[in-house]
C-alpha cells in the first residue's frame, strides 16, 4: 500500500479541527473541506482554523465551486491559507454537488468551470487575467500576500470526458467519486464507509451511524441527475414519492438536509447492510484491505476516507490501521 496515500475528508463543523489533529496523529497525507455553504461553516475560515492546530498534514477545500466566489476571491483566500501553513495547501475544484444544488441550481458547465480554474490558477501565477470584460490581477502591498507565482496544486473534481479534458489542460490531477483514471499522475478517490468490527454485522445500528448518511447520499445524487433513475434502487420508488410531495420550489432544501452528517428519518427506510456493502467502503478490515489493493492497481493514487458518524477518531484509527495492514 506505500504508494497509496491515505488522506481523509470531512464537512467544516464543530468538531473538525480536533479530527484533523487525529488524522494528523495517525499518519493522513491530507485533510479535505467541503464547501457547501448552506450546509456547513466557511471553509476557508475553517481551514484557517486547521492550519493554526495543525503542523504537517496538507490542507484544502474539496470541492470548491465556480459561481460561489469571484475567482481574484478564491485566489486570495488560496494564498491567504497558504501564508498561514506554507507548502501544505492544496485545492480541489469542480462543478458542483451541494455547493451549487443546495441553492436551487444545477452544477455549473464544464465551459464556465474551465475558464473559472484557468482564472484562479493565472492569478495565483501572478497574471494578468480578464474576467467580466476587466483586467484582474493580484495586487496587494508587500507583505501581505505570498509572492506570486504560487505553486499550489490543483485537482479538478470530474467523473467523465469534459471534466477529464480540463483536468488535463489545467489540472495537476484529477479527483472522483466513480473510478481509478491511471491517464492521470494524481488520482484522487473519495470514499465513504467503516471498518467493521469482526463478526459485526453491517445492520448494526454503529454501521448505520457510520456509513447510512453516505448510502442516503446516493440517492440524493441520483435523484439531482435524473429523478426516475432512483426507482431502480431499493425503496427509491416510495422514497421518491414521499420527496415529491414537497413543493418543488423547496424540495432541494429537504433533498440535501444533513448531507454526510446524518440520516434524517424521510431516509431512514433506505438504510440496509446490503446497501451500505453494496454503495459504500463497509466491510471487514480484510475485505476492503483487497478492494484498496486493487484501486490503487487500477490507479488510483489517493484515497480519501470520508468518516462519519458519532465517533469519527474511532473511524479514523479503523480505516488506518486497515490501510497500513
């Protein structure tokens, strides 16, 4: 497993800087943000917070979105981060899951996103770039800013041809929630799940706090995509049913209340062990130890485990000790 890195990814919360000082104690490469503003805190102040506790692991927001910040915005708030903990930064960009649909709105298009990345990454170069018509450039006074260029890594968050065409041109990998892309030097997987215990069933109720809020969130995803694709998944029938009966001007608001935090009881009928083993990294250590050996085969190149639930350090060890076994 030596060259596959382990790094973990977390929502900004209450509790988030402390599990980023246990990932770090464990051995994580990085710790991962989202960024969904109506679901959680800025992750930028977040970060900020994490850099200041923290002191070797990398850092950065996964996903950020194009349209939540003007992109001088965004740099900024890159380069800021990358004062307070130099050479940990990275930054994950992407069209947008709740970020963008959480407010009501579809992901953004490849065409907008491509010219949103290539705008952040020329202002952190020190270019000159020319957004809504102006000349934008980093401009501040002598120390308050890193120098440009900033070197900070940028993967772009993609899971099919258009996405896969930008990270190419303007990305230093690529991160998914699908597959292993061995076209790409970095390749970053998102992972949801727990470690079970030996001999614990996957129905138990700590599985379900652990790993259910990541099988809910599958048919959150699906339903956003195309809402009659959820009828072909167990109970997503009734579930849909139930969801439409709630005006359509706010059904995106219940769609995506506690998203990877918790179950709410409108998705509480979609829990199952088998859902969890079929749709998530649920399983005995050996188990998934086999399924990280063959991603990282197939070529993937990082992993981030994505813990939930009332005892994240618990998972955190788990899913380490798994790794390194």
């Amino acid at each position: 497993m030596s060259a596959l890195q382990i790094s973990c990814a977390f929502p900004p919360g209450p509790d988030v800087v402390e599990h980023a000082r246990v990932a770090e104690e464990l051995g994580y490469e990085r710790v991962w943000l989202y960024d969904s503003p109506a679901l959680y805190p800025d992750v930028w102040v977040t970060l900020a917070q994490v850099a200041q506790h923290t002191e070797r692991v990398a850092i950065g927001p996964a996903v950020l979105v194009p349209g939540l910040r003007h992109p001088l915005t965004q740099a900024s708030a890159i380069a800021t981060l990358e004062a307070i903990a130099p050479g940990r930064v990275v930054v994950a960009i992407g069209t947008g899951f709740t970020g963008r649909m959480a407010l009501g709105q579809k992901a953004m298009r490849w065409t907008d996103t491509r010219n949103y990345i290539a705008a952040v990454r020329g202002l952190l170069e020190g270019e000159a770039m020319v957004i809504d018509g102006a000349i934008v450039k980093m401009i501040p006074p002598d120390g308050y800013l890193p120098k440009r260029p900033l070197s900070v890594p940028i993967l772009v968050a993609a899971n099919g041809p258009k996405g896969f065409a930008v990270a190419h041109e303007l990305g230093d990998g690529v991160m998914s929630i699908f597959g292993s892309y061995p076209e790409f030097p970095w390749c970053a997987l998102l992972a949801f799940g727990t470690v079970l215990d030996p001999g614990e069933s996957p129905d138990s109720e700590r599985a379900y706090g652990a790993a259910g809020p990541a099988l809910t969130v599958v048919y959150h995803g699906m339903y956003e995509s195309d809402p009659e694709l959820v009828d072909s998944l167990p109970g997503g029938r009734e579930w849909r049913a139930a969801l439409e009966l709630i005006p359509s001007h706010t059904r995106h608001l219940a769609l995506h209340e506690d998203h990877i935090v918790g179950v709410t009881e409108r998705d509480r009928p979609l829990l199952s062990g088998e859902g969890l083993t079929a749709f998530t990294w649920t399983g005995e250590a050996d188990v998934l130890r086999a399924r990280l050996d063959a991603t990282a085969e197939a070529g993937t190149t990082e992993i981030l485990y994505a813990p939930i639930g009332p005892d994240v350090p618990r998972e955190l060890r788990a899913f380490m000790a798994m790794a390194s076994g």
